[in-house]
C-alpha cells in the first residue's frame, strides 16, 4: 500500500473516485487532513515524479490519528474545502 494512490479497482472493495492517503493533522473537530500520494512517469527519463495534494476528510466519530492510512470517499460537499469521507482505516500507526 506504501506506493498505491488508490485501491484496488474491484466495485466490491473500493467506490468511484476513492483515495488512500496518510493523515497528516487531526487537529480540527470531526476533520482530518489526507495527503494522498501519486506518481506520474516522466517521459522523457522514464523514472517517476511523486505529486502530493492533500484534502479534507470528514471524520465523524473522530478515531483517526495522525500517520494513519485512510482510505477516503467522495461525498456531498460538506464545507467550503471539505468534500470527502474516510470510510475506513487501512492501517493504524505503528502497525504493519
């Protein structure tokens, strides 16, 4: 999972337009920060570029922690910069 951006393309496992990022901050109420990692090959070199964008998550019961791998949905705008929803917990931190 360390250099996926997002899941698994199965309908079952993951919905449309689904990301896994790493929180970044949780220091707001019922809102995380998700930096989602993508890569992007240079044509030219043939080796690839890591682009980084983060985006606010809502979190309703308030269980993320920073370093978390969370995988986020996209929902119904929620605020002016928060329109995704972490639907599960990949991997806690610390664990492998």
């Amino acid at each position: 999972w360390s250099l996926i951006h997002t899941p698994p393309r199965h309908k079952r496992d993951a919905p449309r337009g689904s990301m896994v990022g790493t929180v970044v901050s949780d220091k707001m109420q019922k809102t995380v920060n998700v930096a989602v990692d993508r890569y992007r090959i240079v044509p030219k070199y043939g080796k690839r570029k890591k682009y980084t964008r983060k985006f606010m998550a809502h979190d309703e019961k308030e269980v993320c922690s920073v370093g978390d791998l969370v995988m986020i949905v996209p929902c119904q705008k929620l605020s002016r910069h928060k329109h995704f929803m972490v639907k599960e917990i990949i991997r806690a931190k610390g664990q492998l």
